[in-house]
C-alpha cells in the first residue's frame, strides 16, 4: 500500500469517527482540517446533503455578469489566466476565481473538466464558502486568510471527496483587504504538494502586479451591485449611503433614516409599524411619526427600497455593521473588528433600543470568541480598547495565557486586582 493511499484511509477513518462523535486520533487528521470540520458542524452543513448555494440566482443574468465584470478579482483573470490555464488544457483541471465571500465568479478549464465540476454544482455562481459547503480550499482559504489545499476524503461534504482542490487569498496590496480567492481543482493531480506551491506562485505574481501599478481595488466589503446599497454608520462624521456602484451617487443620511435602515437590516423579515416605534426611542413614538419617517426616507432614496405590511427592505443591503457581524460569525480574525468599534458611530452612540441592543450582540459576541480563543494578540487589543479595558474575565484570560515571568503578565494581575476593588468582585 502507498503510502499516499494509507494517508487517505486515516482521514477517511477520522472523518468516520468525527462524524459519529469520536474524537479521532492527532495523528489522523491535519489539525487545520479537524478545526474546519468542527466549524462546519457548528454551522450546521450537512456533511450527505451539502449543496453549494447558486447566488445567481438571485441576480438576472445581466446583473450577475455586471457584477464580476466590475468585481476587482476580475481585474487580475488575464494574468491567472496566462500563467496556469496553457498548462492545465488537458489536465481535467479547472481553475476559479471567487470573490470575497467564495462565490465563483469565473470557471476555466476544458470543456469536459468543466462538465465534471458542474456535476458537484462547482460552476460560476454558486457560493463555496465553508459556512455553506463545509471544508472546501476557496472557503478555507478565505477563513485562515493564507494558502490550503484539501485532498480527498478531508472535504466535509461527502459527495465532494472525489475530488481535491488547493487556493490562496488574494490580496489587494495597497489596502491588505482580500479580493478574492484563486483555486485549482480537480482529481489526483491536485493532491500532490506542488499544486498549492504552483498557486501560491501565481498569487504572489497577481500581487506583485496589482503593486507595480499600485492599482487600488478597493475594499471588496463596499462593492455591491448595481441593484444593492452601502449603508456605512461606523466612524467619525455623518452616515452614509451608496446606490450600486456610483460613488458619485453617495449621500449623507439623518441619523434616524440609518437607524431604521440598519434596524431593517438586521430583521430581514420586516418590521411592523409598533415594532419599530418601539426599536427607534425609549419610550416608542407615535406610529404617524413612524410611517412619517418611512415615507421621508423613500422620497430621499427611492420608493423602492422599503416595502410595507411589514417594513422591509427590497434591496440588497450591505453594511460596515453587516461585515463585522459576518466575520465574527464567520471566525474571522477579530483586531480589526475591535478597531472598527472602537471607531464609535452610529452603533456605539444611538440611544435606540434596537440599535443599541444590536450592539450589545456584537459585542458580546466578539468578547465571547476573543475570551474563548485565547489569542495573546486579540486579547491584550480587546483590553487596551475602551469596550473591553474593564473587562475581568479578558484580563483574567490574558494573564493566563502569558507565560511565568513575562512583564505584560504583571500588568495584567496588577489590573485584575484593581477591578476586584472597584467592583467588589
């Protein structure tokens, strides 16, 4: 038996046991694998029936191919293209390119290679992402940000094993955001070592090329398309709205036209006329001031961005506040999270009662991951911020995880034992 085959019956083995509740071996399983299957199980993908979402079809064929048209990933497929498609031709290869949150915006590859990876829905606009298909490289890629390759029976989704796959994050040089995601997958071929170095390598000329023209992409969290909207509350200044993709088209909102759009947002099922009075004051207003509001704000942005009976958004709606939520859920890194409340705004000063209570959320749940998780590096961020400086189970964490002797350990017991006092803890 090769060792390669004898490689691939252990994770099978493990992937067996991790799905009946056993703990498998340390030995079986890549760690970075087992943590993916964890996080796939908490999503709750279904490791037999795991489809991948075709957010396509949520768009017109003319709106989806303005969408990856204008996307920045596209802006490096004649490079990708050039360097990897000539010599995979006749591989059974397909290449992809994904945007930021996985979904496939280009498919390349034979004919047949294609037709193949069509049978597993691993076609241009379906949605790879871990949250939705389970262990998978794009997906994976996009949840440890850095280069991975998947190999067979590692895959979550069992009608995907078939197949192997290696990707790496792209990432905008000027801004550090990740673009996208670069991929190659197919059968055996994509399983040995040099198929993630042969990425990997592409990735950094797509890099070097995006730097030696210093092309901004931007931030892939604003690019929304041309039917949607960007709400941005965060931050210093007033809030801000954005149709599509027209920056000229931006404009300031009242703070009581963003809170109900940010309300809207987080209730994608609408809200009733005493619901939301209630979410906007203490003490609720008057529905006459509410259906006031709504028809304000439609006069301001358009009558089609606010259905009725209930309220409800009928746009694509993206946020700052939606990004964070999304990356924290998604187990993202958390600094800039922590930066990006730190900034205040509308969802640090609002004095709704929905808002705030969606702050509340947030928050929490940031705390919860960064006390949980243990990193040194969130931690001493999450304490050294005002949301989390009076924290004493995070500074209690943080002197835990610093070693004997380290001078910050000190700091950290030294505060301990000041909110002890303060707070009769």
């Amino acid at each position: 038996m090769s060792d390669s085959v004898a490689a691939s019956l252990r994770v099978r083995q493990a992937y067996e046991d991790f799905l009946s509740g056993v703990t498998p071996p340390g030995d079986s399983v890549r760690s970075l694998v087992r943590d993916s299957w964890v996080r796939s199980i908490k999503k709750g993908v279904n490791p037999g029936e795991a489809v991948p979402e075709n957010t396509a079809t949520t768009m017109t064929a003319e709106e989806f191919a303005e969408y990856r048209s204008t996307h920045p990933i596209t802006a490096v497929r004649p490079l990708v293209q050039s360097l990897m498609l000539d010599d995979i031709a006749d591989t059974g290869v397909v290449v992809a390119l994904t945007d930021q949150m996985g979904r496939l915006l280009w498919v390349e590859g034979a004919t047949d290679a294609r037709d193949k990876a069509a049978d597993i829905n691993f076609v241009e606009g379906s949605l790879w992402s871990e949250d939705v298909v389970g262990t998978n490289a794009p997906g994976l890629a996009l949840a440890v940000d850095r280069g991975v390759q998947v190999v067979g029976p590692e895959h979550f989704a069992g009608p995907v094993q078939a197949w192997s796959c290696a990707a790496a994050p792209v990432h905008d040089p000027v801004t550090g955001h990740v673009v996208g995601v670069v991929d190659v997958t197919g059968g055996r071929e994509v399983a040995a070592p040099f198929a993630l170095a042969a990425v990997r390598s592409v990735v950094a000329a797509v890099e070097r090329e995006l730097n030696s023209r210093a092309v901004d992409l931007a931030d892939p969290a604003v690019f929304v398309p041309a039917r949607g909207a960007r709400l941005t509350v965060l931050g210093a200044g007033t809030c801000r709205w954005r149709r599509g993709a027209d920056a000229a088209g931006e404009r300031n909102l009242s703070r009581r036209h963003a809170e109900i759009l940010l309300l809207l947002q987080t209730y994608p099922d609408g809200l009733n006329t005493e619901q939301l009075a209630v979410m906007l004051a203490e003490d609720g207003i008057d529905p006459v001031t509410v259906r006031a509001e709504i028809s304000r704000l439609r006069r301001d942005l358009g009558n089609d961005v606010v259905d009725s009976r209930p309220y409800r958004l009928t746009i694509d709606l993206r946020s700052d506040v939606s990004d964070i939520r999304e990356r924290v859920a998604s187990g993202g890194e958390l600094s800039s999270v922590i930066d990006e409340l730190g900034r205040g705004g509308l969802l640090v000063e609002s004095s709704a009662p929905g808002v705030r209570e969606l702050f509340e959320e947030i928050r929490e749940d940031v705390r919860s991951r960064i006390i949980a998780e243990g990193d040194v590096g969130a931690l001493r961020k999450w304490t050294a911020s005002v949301h989390g400086r009076d924290d004493l189970a995070a500074w209690r964490r943080l002197e835990h995880r610093l070693p004997a002797g380290h001078p910050d350990r000190a700091v950290a017991g030294g505060r301990i034992r000041l909110l002890d006092r303060r707070y009769g803890v």
